[in-house]
C-alpha cells in the first residue's frame, strides 16, 4: 500500500491531468456533437466552437487541480490565461488539420475522426502545458492565500 501512495504522489499531476484531460476531451466531443451533427454547423466551425469551450473549462480544471498555479498579481493571472490560450491555439491548428484529413481528404466518419484527433490533442497539451503555461516560476509559486 506504501508504494501505491509513492507510486500515486509520485504521478499524481500526470493522474489528474489524464482525468481532466478526459473530461475536456468529453465537453469537446459533446459540443462538437450538439453543434455538427443536432445543429448541422459545418464540422470546422463546430470544431472551433468545440476547441474555445473546452479551453475554458481546460484553463480553470488545469490551474486550480492539476498544475496547482497561483499567482501575487492580476497581471501574472491575465499573463497566464494569455499563454494559456495561445499555446492552446497551437493545438486548435492540428485540431483543424486533422479533422481537414480525416473528413475532407479520407472521407471519414466525423465523429470518429474527431475521437481519434481528440488522443492527439490531449497528449499535445499536456506538454505544452507542462512545459510552456504552468511551469514553477518565482514570481508565480507564491499562493493567493497569503
């Protein structure tokens, strides 16, 4: 049991990245879903739609619970959701491409084509959150309850 809690706490981030990650990918399959297939937008602007609400909910589920950031300022806040959401625009850009391949070049399913694009994009975010947005910093390390 010891070495299941070290195991746990050693990947804890990595846990709670895969389970957040899981869920965005949900938000992101149910809106392009509601929006692509009830509403029958075309399937790049329901992705679009699909990338920018999942992105939210991806910001706060991945600040607050995977990432542990805090930040002293306002402007460390507002820099971080920036960063955030232009490393994210990076993935938007494969996003788009893949489902470009999938749909329009292979004629495939667009559901699944986007289930398949989704692993991709989740795996890609990890790194470029971990690496690029929530990295430990000086500046950012202090917490908000202070």
């Amino acid at each position: 049991m010891k070495q299941l809690l070290q195991l746990y706490d050693k990947y804890k981030s990595v846990i709670a990245y895969l389970f957040f990650g899981g869920l965005t990918t949900l938000v992101n399959l149910v809106v392009f879903f509601v929006t692509a297939t009830m509403w029958g937008w075309n399937y790049q602007i329901a992705t679009a739609m699909a990338w920018f609400i999942s992105v939210l909910f991806a910001y706060v589920t991945n600040r607050v619970w995977v990432f542990h950031s805090h930040f002293t300022t306002f402007e460390a806040l507002w820099r971080e959701i920036i960063t955030f959401f232009s490393v994210r625009a990076a993935t938007l850009i494969m996003d788009e491409g893949i489902m470009w391949i999938g749909v329009s070049l292979l004629s495939q399913n667009e559901m699944l084509t986007k289930l398949v694009d989704q692993v991709i994009v989740v795996l890609a975010n990890y790194f470029f959150s971990k690496w690029f947005v929530f990295r430990k910093t000086k500046a950012t390390s202090s917490s908000m309850n202070e």
